[in-house]
C-alpha cells in the first residue's frame, strides 16, 4: 500500500526532530515535545492538519521574540543536516514545510525578518506557500523582493519567485487580485522564462497555465510573443498553454500548428460495454483517417462527460497522443478509461458520455452507463 502524506510524520521523524531541538532550544522538554505532538487529535489529522499543528506545537518551545526565533529555526536546519535526516527520513524536505508555516504565521509582520529567511530556508523545504500572504499584505514591496530572487545563485531560491508567486497554487490559498490583475508577476516570469534550470522553467510554465485559466488573452499573447525565441522557451509556452489547448482555443490550436481537421474522419467508434460497473474500466476503439493530400500534425483527445450529482454532466479532457499522420492513411486505435474509485473524484451512476476531439473539435461520441 502506498504511503499516506501524513505518514512522513513518523516517530522517527519525530525523534530526530526533538533531538535536533534538544541541540537549539535551552531547557528543551523532548518527552513534553512528543506527548503535545501526539494529542488526542492526531490520529484524524490528514497531512496539512499535521503539518499546522507542528508548527502550532514549535510556538510553545522557541522564542517569544521573532528574530530569535527564526535565528533558532537556522540552527535547527543545521542540525537537522547534521543529522542526515534527508537519508533518515523519506522526503524530509515536505515534512519539514511546518518550519516556513511558522514563519507566516508568526511573521507577517515582520517583512524583513521573515523574507530574508524564506530565501534561506527554501533550499530545504519550499516557501512557496508561506510566502502566499505577504503578497497579499505587501503585493509591491513582496514582488520586487521576489523579482530579485531571480537573480539568486540557487535553483531553489528563483522558482520561489515563480511558484509563489502562482494566482492558483495547489494546496496553497488563491490570490485573488492576481487573478484579477496578473500583470506584475509578468516581470518574474520574463526573466525566468529562459532560465537554466528545467525546474524553474516548469514553474514558470505552471504559473502562466494558471493565469490562462483567468485571463486566456493575455496568456495567448504572451505565447505569441515568447514561441519561437529558444527550444527552453518553446518548451514553456506549450507546456503553459496545456489548458488553453485542452479547451480547443482556437488562437493557441493554430500557434502551435493544429489545423480544422476538415480531412479527418472518425469511423467504427466501438465501446467493448455500453454499460460498465465502478472499479471497471471502458475500452474503446476507433479508426482515424486522414483523407487529405497532406501530412497532418494531430492532437486527439477524449473527453469523459461524468455524471453529477445534480444531474448535469461535467467534461474532462484526456489527451490521447500529438503526432502527425501522412496522408490517405487509417489509423486504428484504442484506449481505455478507468473508472476505479480516487479520492479526487466521486462518481454517480448513471449516463456518461464519450466524445472524442480531434485539433479541438469534438468529432464523434457514444453514450454508456456507469453502475455503482
């Protein structure tokens, strides 16, 4: 069975970190430590709640004033390293997220203070989170200190600068007025758009897919002013432009060379069952044929219209391949959807639908139901 987030919290971890703490903190009460840890509540916490509630806990044991206590968290660090505890503990640099969670919620206002060790701290464990409400409450003064980090010798210090700075980070608070008002993270964006590392680079990319699903405009423009400058490049604006292309824009079809597929057609779309059960999967076939002259660059796709509670149907996209198709040709192909039980997804019985996309263009559907 595959290891559960809030898992990484283990009494192992747990151990290293009070004894690095018995190193930093005077007077430190391990024992005390670990019994606050493991409060009544533990158990039910998922992975953020536990995350919190270490920090909460940390509160009672450093320093009441600010500095110092950021000071002590830089030792901690230390010591933690000292202790190897990234070959100790399975992804020590996610469990230990709880040390910038300290600082935002500890530090909001002290700009200073907790700025200049969101840019130390994040080499170990990311503040790409914390930083979320200083944006809020400084936007200016927190995004000029965020475009200078994109100078930063460390990998891990500039894609904070973007990944921060995201309108729509995952598992951390949306920024409203950047999804309103994007412009001034463009700045960051720019500078970093070429930028040696693929890490920052994808970071960069993720930040514009999340300004496209607000502003789809400006994110065309900005790929069409940024397609074509270098391979890195390129390679950002595509991977920017997923959602875009998933919703078959037509502006970004055609930048990235995606034709009407007026010579394409769809035939023997065949389900193996029109009616499947949850934890199955829905095989399907289909020919495509390309009926043109021409070699033609293809982007296909399958959507899944699931059932909602409601009644309504909602649409997700799936992308089947992108690769070109010489002309007069057939092509038979197949896939399968599962329909095994996620967290991320609750299923209704009911009809679903298939539809299958071609360069954006939904071309040909079947109906199915899905029993519980």
């Amino acid at each position: 069975m595959a290891e559960l987030f809030k898992d990484l919290y283990s009494k192992k971890f747990f151990a290293i970190l009070s004894e690095a703490l018995n190193e930093v903190v005077s007077d430190f009460n391990q024992e005390q430590f670990i019994d606050d840890i493991y409060d009544s509540k533990w158990k039910s916490k998922e992975f953020k709640q536990r995350m919190y509630h270490v920090s909460f806990v940390l509160n009672n044991y450093l320093s009441d004033n600010f500095p110092k206590a950021v000071e002590q968290l830089h030792e901690l660090i230390a010591e933690l390293k000292a202790m190897n505890i990234n070959q100790e503990v399975k992804y020590a640099e996610l469990a230990l997220i709880f040390i910038p969670d300290y600082i935002e919620h500890n530090g909001l206002d002290d700009f200073d203070t907790s700025v200049a060790a969101f840019e130390k701290i994040t080499p170990t464990t990311t503040c790409e989170f914390a930083v979320r409400p200083f944006i809020i409450k400084y936007e200016n003064k927190m995004l000029d200190r965020m475009l200078a980090w994109t100078q930063h010798d460390n990998e891990h210090v500039r894609r904070l600068a973007s990944e921060g700075s995201r309108s729509r980070l995952p598992w951390g608070m949306a920024i409203q007025m950047l999804k309103q008002k994007p412009k001034p993270v463009l700045p960051i964006l720019e500078v970093l758009k070429n930028d040696p590392s693929e890490y920052v680079r994808k970071s960069v990319a993720n930040n514009i897919n999340d300004i496209s699903k607000d502003n789809p405009q400006l994110v065309i423009d900005i790929a069409k002013q940024w397609k074509g400058q270098s391979k890195e490049t390129d390679w950002v604006v595509k991977h920017a432009c997923r959602t875009l292309l998933k919703a078959g824009n037509t502006e970004i079809l055609k930048l990235f060379g995606f034709a009407s597929p007026d010579d394409i057609e769809i035939s023997k779309l065949e389900l193996e069952k029109e009616t499947i059960s949850l934890g199955e999967d829905l095989l399907f076939k289909f020919v495509l044929n390309n009926v043109s002259e021409q070699e033609l660059l293809l982007r296909l796709e399958y959507a899944i219209y699931y059932q909602k509670k409601n009644g309504s149907l909602s649409k997700k996209v799936y992308k089947i391949s992108e690769k070109k198709y010489v002309p007069n040709s057939l092509s038979n192909i197949s896939r399968k959807q599962s329909f095994k039980q996620i967290s991320s997804r609750t299923f209704h019985a009911g009809e679903h639908v298939l539809s299958l996309i071609v360069n954006g263009i939904e071309m040909e559907e079947r109906t199915f139901e899905l029993k519980l």
